[in-house]
C-alpha cells in the first residue's frame, strides 16, 4: 500500500498521477465501482441468499488478494522490469492499496449478511479463531488505510510510518498464505494463490536492494 507519497518500502516519493481516466482517485473510483457491481452481479444471478453471499465472499477474497498484490508489488516489479506497465502500477500503488481495502470491505459485508441470515452455515464455515484472526486483519487493514492520509503518516514521522506499513502489509500477506493454505487439503487449486503469495515473498526479496530511482533512470 502506498501512502502519503511514499510506499511500503520506503522508496521515495510518489509521482504526480498524469491526469488519464485510469489514474490515481479516478481508478480508485472505477474500482469501487467495478467491485460494488460485480457483488450486485453475483447476488442478483446466484440470488440474494446463502449461496450468493458466499459466492460474493469467495469473489472479493480474489480480487482483495489481486489488488493487494499490485500494490505490495509495484515497487519491486518497477525494479525488476522497468516499462511503462510497472510505472503506471508503481505511480497508481496508493490507489489500489485503497481498493484493496474497499474489495475487503465487501467481504466483510458479504461476512457480516451471512453470519445474520444463515449463522448454522457461518458457524460451520467460520469460528472463535478464524474471526480473531480475520479481525486482526481488518484493524490491521483500518491501520494502512490510515496512514495513508498526510496528517497520520507525518504525524507518525518517515521511520514509524515505515516501519507500520512494512509490518502491516507482511501481517497480509501471511493472512492470505494462511487462509489460502488451510483449504489446499480440501481444494489443490488454493495451491495457486499460495504459489503467487511465495514467488511474490521472492520478488520482493530479490528486489529490496535496488533503488528505485535506478529503476526509473533505466527507462528514461
Ligand atoms: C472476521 C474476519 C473474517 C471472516 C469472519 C471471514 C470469513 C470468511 C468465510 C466464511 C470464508 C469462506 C466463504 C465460503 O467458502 O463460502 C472466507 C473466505 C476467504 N477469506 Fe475471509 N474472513 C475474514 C477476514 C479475512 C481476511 C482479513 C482475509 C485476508 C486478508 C480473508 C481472506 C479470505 C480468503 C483468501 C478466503 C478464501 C476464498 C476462496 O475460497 O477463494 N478473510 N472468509
């Protein structure tokens, strides 16, 4: 998640967005917009009941994870290969890290409708822990989405700023591994999601010591 014209690897400041419809607060409205209508898409095709909840919780669990990943990656791709795809990401990390959280909030409606209207179900899908766990996530999400405004992160100054927003985005990271992990018994394809979170831990690995402004003078 970038913030505060930094990101969550510390890697300088965020570029001015060019002023195209698929850039900075107009993406983000895009998003939220696409991530409202596909639930509203879902509920009204699998109906307004409990297969249609869990489908929508299902759904936003992917795109929350898709989002997360163009946000926790920007920098290191934009290292890695700079083009004009991994700019456009690295310029736009704020904005999806914002819909991250919004594609989570879906689930938690998703969660919260579910619980209320079939808690037989809820309660054979969830339980005390996985809602700890889970909610440490959304304080944790709450947290970056936080330090996203100006007056939070100078608040905190540039070394806690970093250091919550590293930590908060590995805690995220480690849910998805987690929650994705515990259901490859049941399902081998979970190993996908868990195989992208892996190579995503090495890219970010490989990629910590390049500077990014090395990156951005490489395509210039
Ligand atoms: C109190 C908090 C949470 C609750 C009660 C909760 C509940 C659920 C439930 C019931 C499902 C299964 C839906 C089904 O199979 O029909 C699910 C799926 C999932 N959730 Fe959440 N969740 C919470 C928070 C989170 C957080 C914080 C994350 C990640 C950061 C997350 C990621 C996922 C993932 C990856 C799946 C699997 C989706 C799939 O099958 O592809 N959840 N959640």
């Amino acid at each position: 998640m970038a913030v505060a014209g930094r990101d969550i690897v510390g890697s300088g400041a965020v570029e001015q967005s060019p002023g195209s419809w698929c850039e900075g607060l107009r993406l983000f409205g895009l998003l939220t917009i696409g991530l409202v209508a596909m639930a509203l898409v879902i509920l009204a095709s699998a109906g307004w009941d409990t297969d249609g909840y869990r489908m929508v919780i299902r759904a936003t669990a992917r795109t929350s994870l898709t989002l997360f990943l163009s946000a926790f990656l920007a920098t290191a791709l934009l290292r890695l290969r700079p083009s004009a795809p991994t700019r456009w990401l690295h310029r736009n990390r704020r904005h999806l890290g914002l819909a991250f959280a919004v594609s989570h909030g879906v689930h938690l409606a998703a969660i919260i409708t579910l619980a209320t209207t079939d808690p037989t179900i809820f309660w054979t899908l969830a339980s005390a822990a996985s809602i700890i766990i889970g909610g440490a996530g959304y304080l944790v999400i709450a947290l970056l989405v936080a330090t996203s405004f100006d007056r939070i992160s100078t608040w905190l100054g540039a070394r806690h700023w970093q250091q919550v927003t590293t930590v908060g985005a590995w805690f995220i990271w480690s849910l998805f591994v987690l929650i994705n992990g515990i259901r490859i018994p049941r399902n081998g394809w979970y190993l996908v999601p868990v195989a992208i979170l892996v190579a995503s831990l090495v890219v970010r690995v490989k990629t910590r010591k390049v500077p990014t402004n090395v990156a951005h003078a490489a395509l210039n």
